[in-house]
C-alpha cells in the first residue's frame, strides 16, 4: 500500500483520539487528563465522575458515532447516485426524520420518543422513496435521484406547516433539533452497530463501489450485479443516514464535505475511504460539537452551524490545494 | 466435446423501443474471429453489442457461451467470458489511471481479495500495450481525449476475455493510434485465441483488419460473411449512400462518391 495513504489513516487514527479526548476535557467543569484516568480507574471524586460519565462521555460518543455515520452514509449515496454533490439527506430521509420529530416534540414528548419518532419518519422516507423509485421496474439513478428529491421537497412543507403550528415555547427546541442537536444524546449502543455493520458491509463492497464509479455499463461489463449493489447501497446509506439523524438531528454538511475532503488527499479506493471517512466524520462531529457547546458557554450554539463553519474553509482550502497540485504534476 | 464457440446467436431478436434491431440472427464467434459490425447511425449497433454481452435482455432467440445460455451464467462469470468496451467513459469521481486499468482485474478477485502483484503486472502491461506506460500515477481527469479511450482499451486488455465487444474503439484516437490499436487487437486475437467484434465506421480500416463482417441495414435485416460481403450494393443500402471501390496496390478501397 501507498506510504501516504498508510500516513493518512495513521494520521486519522490519532486525529479521532486526539478529538475525543478533547471533547471530554472541555467544558464547564475543568478536567485535567489525569482526572480522566482517576475517573477511569474508579478514583475519581463524585463531580468528575458525574461530568465525565454521565454528560460529556455520551455526548462525545453520540457526535464521533453519528458524525461517522453520516460520513459514511454520504460516500455511499455519492457513489450511489454517481454525483458528487449528493448528501445524507438528499433522498429525503432527514426530512422524515424531522417531520417525526418535530411531531415529538410538538406533543411535547422527549427522549426515547423523539428518538423513535425520528427514526421512524426516516424508515417511513425511506420506503416510499423506494417503492416510487422502484414502480415501473427499471431503477435508474437520475429516477431515484427525482423521486427522493421531491419527496424531500414534500417533507420540507410538512415540516414549515409543523412549525407554524408550533407554539412558541416548543419551536426553539425545535428549530435546534432541525439544525442537529446533541443535547438529548445517550451513549449510542444501536448506533454503533449499525455503524459497525454498516462500515463491514459497504468496505466489503468496495471494489465494486469504485467500479460503479466509472460508469453502469462499464460496472455491469465488468461483473459488477448493478441492480442488486444499487439496492443494497440504497438501504445501507439510507439505515446508516436514519441512524445518525436519530441520534443528533439533521447535521448538515458532514455528509457532503468528509468524503470529498479525503478524496482531494488522495483516498479514492472505497475500501480505506470508507473506514476513513468514517474516522474523520467522527473527529469533525466532536470538534464542531464541542466548540458548540463552549465557545458561547453556557450558551450553546446548533452544532450544524458549527459543522459547516469550520467544513467551509477547510474544504476551500484543500481544493485549492489540490488545484495547484495538480497543476504541479499535470 | 465442449464447444469451442464463444457465443452462439439463434434465431436472435433484438428490439430498442418498438423498433427492431435484428430478427433471425443466427451468429457464430469462434476463437481468432474478428469480426466488424458495420451500420448506420441507429441502426441499433450499440444496442445488439450490450445485447450480446449480456447487459441487456433479447427480445427472442437464445444466446450461448460454449454451449451454456448466456443468461444461466453469474455476473463475475460473464465478465471472465465477455469483455465490452462501452462507446464513451463517465468518470464520476477522481481515479488514477492505474486504479482504472486495474478495474480490469475485478471479475477474477474474490469479494474481500485485494488487487496482487500479479494483477498489477497484468495492468500495467497492458497500459504499456496502449502505449500509456510512465502515465501510472497520473489522474485519469487530465489525461486527453484519445489517451482515455486508450485507458479504456487497457482495461479491457487486463480484463483478459476471451471474447473482447468493442463500440467503436477508435473514438478519438489520431490515425497512427488507430492502426496501432487495430494492429494491437488482432494481433492478441490472433496470438491468444481471443475473439473481436468492433463496431467501426470506417470501412477500409475495417476491410484490412476483420475477416468477418456483420451489417445491420437498420430495419431488423442483416447479411454477414467475410470480404465478399462488402460490395457496392450492400454498402450503399447500409449507409443510404453511393460508394465508389477503388483497387489499390493493398487491395480495395471505398470512397464516398
């Protein structure tokens, strides 16, 4: 294997530990690093364990596992829809989400709830996109890619009536969980297995995700069962989309920006992009999710802005990298 | 006795939107067979090309690989038999010219096996028989017109089928890179037992390196054979047009009149 992309994961690894040990020693409370390991060994005092443990661990883990998440689930659905600008959420899944949990929390009901609600309206999208997609038979991506658009769009109005019902108190919360929130996070136990499994499934794939890649005809010519993989990588991205809008909302951009962020470094074989994306989706979830909740402390700003606030330049700035190299080689 | 065809056409239809390609086709590929499919624009080449690689369904007839229907075998197993190289290439996302010609190999790994230092030998010598040797590293987005439907010709080199569909190879290429790949082609047809069949539009080029034609007239008939197939008459109700035979010193050559 290639020395800099072997650099690169090396790299990711250490860049995910490096966040996540961040995201735990920021905050109100001041906690040193050897606070950390009293705390792990058992011989931490009652306020730092309950800080560590019962706040900032299952928040830190909801944004790594959710940012991962949505990395994934949105080099899958650019690969599936052979177009670059695709995201998590474009075939309307967190529109479903949203509109289940808006619905949550118009009621007035929180925690599991919301959660369920969340992730049934991303399972209910999710199916209706695929059986209108899938009507006449043939299964074209640019089909696919209108139906969940105008799905998307339909949920989108479902949503601007939910808020205009909304009574005043209810329509911050609400307006937070649209722009993704990790303040109602639990440890993810069902997050990280369907990320587990989902990363086990996609990276197994690979070869043939980069042969679908160059096109359908040359993917079909070369063995590739394109109906069965597009099938396959719909459910997959669209399980792993719902289980990351479950945990923390719609955060936006994550999705959009990690996997092309690796593939200016140079990362194009899904086989270690994936697990990559994966990584640097999680280390950028806790970085914005961390700065949201101490930049304004003890205000918190939504965690979707800061996603994007920090993605924006970062992406700019590898392109134009990356333009000036290829210059250079070219 | 196994038989030795490499694909069997009976009685094959085709059709593309109510409209028929082919009907009655009855064809016989043959290792060391190159054959050209030679038609109008539409007159549905491209379609009985995909037809006969398997990636789209005949309207009637049956299909066989060395005595098997071709619809009986698995995709991988397909892509072992039958390689195609598509008319135009959409690359979605960045690649390496390597990792492309290396695409290739993917019919002979198994699921979770990765590309091995045979298989990159296999793709790098075939990017040197297109002449693409030292572009290794270089990004398929920077490479021209031409030098890309050479990549593609190496990826179907890598693929190693022993029958190789062409749509219309030469797409882009300048006139020595045309009789390099031609030359290329049925040198290794000829070498390794393979068999061609290239859809091309030019007919002398066609004449000097095929030895079997198939014309599609483009309302369902069709004539085939070698060389004696390709005379005035036929060719100017396959292309709508009077064309003039010229004999030169390399045997004839036909020019629009």
């Amino acid at each position: 294997m290639n020395p800099r992309i072997l650099m690169l994961l090396a790299g990711l690894l250490l860049l995910s530990a490096t966040s996540l040990l961040y995201g735990l020693l920021s905050g109100s409370v001041a906690v040193r690093p050897e606070d950390l390991l009293a705390v792990l060994s058992g011989h931490g005092d009652s306020l730092q364990d309950q800080v560590l443990l019962e706040l900032r661990w299952p928040r830190v883990a909801a944004a790594f596992v959710s940012g991962a998440l949505l990395g994934t689930a949105g080099a899958l659905m650019q690969v599936l829809l052979r177009n670059p600008l695709a995201d998590p959420y474009v075939l309307g899944i967190s529109g479903g989400a949203a509109s289940g949990a808006l619905l949550a929390l118009l009621l007035g009901l929180g925690g599991a709830w919301l959660h369920g609600a969340a992730f049934g309206g991303a399972l209910c999208s999710m199916l209706l996109v695929f059986g209108l997609a899938h009507g006449s038979g043939s299964w074209s991506a640019q089909r696919l890619l209108l139906t969940g658009v105008v799905v998307a769009a339909g949920w989108g109005a479902l949503i601007g009536f939910l808020l205009a019902l909304a009574p005043d108190g209810r329509l911050r919360g609400m307006l937070f969980w649209l722009m993704g929130d990790l303040s109602y996070a639990s440890v993810p136990v069902a997050g990280s297995c369907v990320l587990l499994a989902g990363l086990v499934i996609a990276t197994g794939l690979g070869r043939s995700l980069n042969i679908l890649a160059y096109g359908e005809q040359t993917a079909s010519a070369l063995g590739v069962g394109v109906t069965g993989l597009r099938r396959t990588l719909y459910l997959l991205s669209s399980l792993l989309t719902a289980a990351a809008v479950m945990l923390a909302g719609s955060i936006g951009f994550i999705g959009l920006i990690v996997p092309h962020l690796l593939r200016l470094a140079g990362l194009r074989d899904h086989r270690l992009l994936l697990p990559a994306t994966a990584l640097l989706g999680g280390c950028l979830l806790v970085l914005a999710d961390t700065l949201a909740r101490t930049v304004l402390a003890p205000r918190q700003l939504p965690v979707g802005a800061l996603t994007a606030l920090i993605g924006v330049p970062l992406f700019l700035a590898l392109l134009n990298y990356n333009r000036q190299g290829l210059v250079d080689r070219g | 006795m196994a038989d030795a065809r490499l694909l069997q056409a009976a009685q094959l239809e085709v059709s593309i939107a109510g409209h028929a390609v082919c009907r009655d086709l009855d064809l016989q590929i043959a290792p060391g067979d190159r054959w050209c499919l030679l038609g109008r624009n539409g007159a549905g080449k491209t379609t009985l090309l995909l037809t006969l690689a398997g990636l789209r369904p005949a309207a009637g007839g049956q299909l066989t690989v060395r005595g098997r229907p071709l619809t009986a075998l698995a995709h991988r197993q397909r892509a072992r038999h039958i390689g195609l190289l598509p008319q135009d290439h959409q690359d979605a996302f960045p690649a390496s010219v390597l990792e492309t010609a290396l695409a290739g190999r993917h019919p002979w790994l198994g699921a979770w096996q990765w590309e091995g230092a045979r298989d990159r030998k296999i793709a790098a010598d075939a990017l040197a028989a297109v002449g693409l040797a030292g572009f290794e590293a270089r990004d398929t987005g920077t490479l021209s017109g031409g030098e890309r439907r050479r990549l593609g010709l190496a990826t179907l080199l890598a693929q190693q089928t022993p029958l190789q569909l062409l749509d219309e190879p030469l797409n882009h290429l300048d006139i020595h890179q045309q009789v390099r790949m031609l030359e290329l082609l049925t040198q290794q047809a000829t070498d390794a037992g393979r068999a061609l069949l290239m859809v091309l539009h030019d007919i002398n080029l066609a004449a000097r390196y095929c030895n079997r034609f198939l014309l599609l007239f483009g309302d369902g008939t069709h004539a085939q054979g070698s060389h004696e197939v390709l005379d005035a008459n036929r060719l100017q109700r396959l292309y709508g047009h009077p064309l003039t035979r010229i004999d030169t010193g390399h045997g004839p050559a036909w020019l629009p009149a």
